[in-house]
C-alpha cells in the first residue's frame, strides 16, 4: 500500500530525485537511460507510490505501483516517438550518405554569392538540420565548413560557430527530433502544430545565429592544436572528409535534397491546416487527416528518398538497406532515453509531485509559460541533455498545463517554450559542446565564452518569440 505525504514533502521528494538524477548522470557517468529507471523507481518510493497496483475499491481509483507507472509512462511516451525517432534517423541517413549536405551547401553559395557564404552556409545547415540530428548534422557539415574556410583564409569558426547555433536550435524544437516528440507525446501535445510554429519561429533564429556569430567572432581566437593540424592538413589526404559518396558517384541536386525535407512537412501542414476544413467523418477530412500524421508523412518521404537519392542513382538494394539499417542503433539509444524520461514523468505525474510543483507556482504568482522555459533551462544546465531536460520538464508541469484546458496551438507553444529553453546553458556536460568546441578549434574558457551564450541567446529569443505568439494568437 501507498501513503499521501503533504504537498511540501512532495516537493521536496522531487527536487531531490532530480538531484539524483543530476548527480548519477554527471558524478557517476551512469548511462542516461538506466539513470532514469532507477531515479523513477527512488522517487516513486520516496512519494508514497504503493509497491505495486492497487486496485479501485468503492469510491478510491486504482493506484499504479511504482513500476508499473513507470512501464505506463514508458509505454505512453514511446506510443509515436519510437516510429517518428527510427523513421526520421533512417530519413537523416539516407540524406548524409548521398552527399545532400555538400549539395545544399553548394547550391546554396551558387545562388547567394561567393561574399555572402556565411548566410549560404547557415541557410543550408537549417535546412539539413530538420532530418538530421544535430551531432551527426554538425559533423557531416565540418568537411564543408573547412573547406569554404581554406579558401577565404578564414578561421574555421567564422563558418561554424552560426550553423552549430541554427542547426542545435532546429534540434530541440522541430520534429522528428526526440526530445520535442517526447515533450509533445507527455503533454498531449500536436505534433503537426509544433511543426509548423517551430519552422516559423526558426527563420528569425537562424538570421540571429548568424549575426550572433558575427559578434562572437568579432574577436580572434587562437585554435588548440589537434583541430590546427586537422585543418592545416584537410585536402591533403588527412583530416575530415565527407566519406559517404563512392568513387565516381556525385552528390544529388540541391532542389531534390530540399524537396525531399518539404516534402513530410508540406504533408503535414496539409492535414494540421486544411483537413479541419472538411466536416468530420467525410472522406476528404479522414483522407487530408491521415496524409498528414508525421508518421505517414515521414514514410512518404523516406520513400521519395530511397528512389531519387538511392534507385535513381544505381544504389542497390543491398546498400538502401544497410543504409537505412545503419540508423537504427543510435536511434534506439534515443528513443529509450526518452522512454525513460517519459517513465520518470508519469511517476511524477502519479505521485503527486507534478500537482505540488504546480500549486507553488501558482501560489507564486509565475506563468506557466515562463516556469516551463525556466525549469528546462535549469535541467539542461544541470545535467546537459536537452532529451532529459524537454521530457522531465514536460513530467513536472503536466498538471499545471492541464489545468489551463489550452487549445491545440497554445499547448504546442508551451511544449516549444520547453524546447527552447532545453537550448541555453550549453557547456561541458554537453557532448554537443565538445563537437563544437574540438572541430572549430576552441579552449574549453573560449567555448565558454562563445558557445555557451550563444546558445543561451538563441534559447533567449526563441521563447520570447514564443510567448509573443503565445499572447498574440486568440484561443480557439
């Protein structure tokens, strides 16, 4: 059996099971996913969960056990992030085998200008960045960005430090990416609508990545070693390569890599926008509606993909399908990650503690939106996971934000509001920190310096962008 601890306990049990969370993720090093089982399990005891389902009697509901609350929140969270999280990471990968990222770029420069490559690059990074997650993203791009900085004598930072900022900023805000899937599949969040807005909201981050760059850069920075002799020796047999075009094969068009990535979000503003227009149970509703799913629209497109980037092309079979299956292993890792955290949100959820939270915020008079974009940025800080921070921050406030009873476009805005803030406060528990720092050449006090506020500001305008939209588009 249970127990019911006062709501100031409740909270206290929650700050220190995110405690422990943080100091088994950074002291200990345990693996993010495990960490998160026994966090839930430690915080499901600790609130007064019974040990295992009790079921309804008379007038009391059944109480979930602690772990199987922990299989529910698993199970409830993994329901579409697991499909959106694999379809997307075989998306990404048949786009970074074929060579799209040189041919974007390319493209990109052809149309803007040789003087005007910084933006081409940007441009073409933020368009990459929507399939492709941000570490393989940023890494498929550096071959890129050295050899654009070789030929204007450049340090490789000019290029990079804007299209690492865009492309982390794409990452935690626009689907198919895990974390914003998982905050969404917690909160009853719609995944078309976040689609849509992020993409919106994206366009004034990436002009701001770029001009951020352009201050940070307003200084020199001397580059470590390992990275000088990396970029001293790129073109000559050494250094960073693409490595994913076979000899004599050439990379496909731009205008095919970018139909490709429109493609899935074209269909699934289609059925977020225009399938409300037609009366439910019709044909053209139930037909605009399903076409849209992001599930539905990402198979369209990996389609598209197998045949203009792999058939089209003289890719076997065999090779489409080592492709495809070369995505899998990295994905599974995120996708269970997220189940985890969805694991530790609904225990959170069931407990009480996510109620409690939300009671001292209320009583405190701070805005939900502001609290969720505060809580995931403290998250993300504390422990360097955006994934973790959006999903146990979406688990903790899910009371509040059920309590506002928000329309489908504010509850998307608040689950953006967690995304940005998931974004800030990038530093050295942050493997996205060491790309960026290692292959641009920065010390760790210069990456201190540049990438952790740059990432901040980003996360900074992101929201304030989003609680403009927030206020500013009437409730349905």
């Amino acid at each position: 059996m249970g127990f019911t601890l006062p709501l100031p306990a409740l909270i206290l049990v929650g700050l220190a099971g995110v405690a422990l969370l943080l100091l088994l993720v950074i002291k200990c090093k345990m693996q993010a996913f495990y960490a998160l089982v026994i966090t839930s399990i430690a915080v499901g005891i600790g609130a007064g969960l019974p040990l295992t389902t009790v079921p309804a009697q008379g007038d009391e509901p059944e109480r979930l056990g602690v772990v199987q609350a922990i299989i529910a929140g698993v199970g409830g969270t993994l329901g579409s992030v697991a499909v959106l999280v694999a379809l997307g990471s075989m998306l990404g990968k048949i786009i970074e085998i074929s060579g799209g990222a040189d041919a974007l770029a390319g493209r990109f420069t052809g149309w803007l200008g040789p003087k005007r490559v910084g933006v081409a690059l940007t441009a073409a990074a933020a368009i990459l960045a929507i399939p492709v997650f941000f570490d393989a993203g940023f890494i498929i791009l550096i071959p890129i960005i050295y050899a654009f900085s070789k030929a204007a004598g450049l340090n490789p930072i000019k290029f990079g430090l804007p299209i690492a900022g865009i492309m982390l900023a794409v990452h935690v805000a626009v689907p198919p990416h895990p974390g914003i899937v998982g905050g969404a599949a917690i909160l009853g969040a719609d995944v078309g609508w976040i689609t849509i807005l992020s993409l919106a909201v994206s366009i004034p981050l990436a002009v701001a990545a770029y001009f951020l760059g352009k201050l940070f850069n307003r200084r020199e920075y001397s580059m470590i070693a390992a990275t000088k002799a990396m970029f001293d020796g790129f073109g000559k047999n050494d250094g960073p390569k693409n490595g994913t075009l076979e000899d004599g094969e050439k990379a496909p068009g731009a205008g095919t890599i970018i139909g490709i990535i429109v493609l899935p979000l074209a269909l699934i503003m289609v059925g977020t926008t225009i399938a409300p227009r037609f009366e439910a149970g019709t044909f053209w509703n139930g037909f605009l509606s399903m076409i849209g799913q992001p599930i539905f629209a990402l198979a369209v497109a990996i389609a598209a993909a197998m045949f203009a980037l792999g058939v089209r092309r003289g890719w076997s079979a065999a090779k489409l399908g080592e492709v495809m299956e070369s995505a899998l292993p990295a994905a599974a890792v995120i996708i269970l990650v997220t189940g985890a955290g969805g694991g530790f949100g609904r225990v959170l959820t069931e407990s009480g503690i996510g109620a409690a939270v939300a009671d001292s915020l209320s009583s405190a008079g701070i805005p939900v939106l502001l609290a969720v974009f505060l809580i995931s940025l403290i998250l993300r800080a504390a422990q360097g996971s955006a994934t973790v921070a959006i999903t146990t921050a979406a688990g903790l406030m899910l009371p509040a934000v059920q309590a506002l009873g928000l329309d489908p476009v504010h509850l998307a805005l608040v689950a953006l509001a967690i995304g940005y803030g998931s974004l800030g406060l990038s530093h050295v528990n942050d493997s996205g920190f060491w790309i960026v720092t290692r292959y641009l050449g920065l010390s760790v006090k210069d990456g201190l310096r540049v990438w952790t506020p740059m990432t901040t500001l980003l996360g900074l305008l992101g929201f304030l962008i989003t609680a403009g939209l927030y206020v500013l588009i009437p409730s349905s």
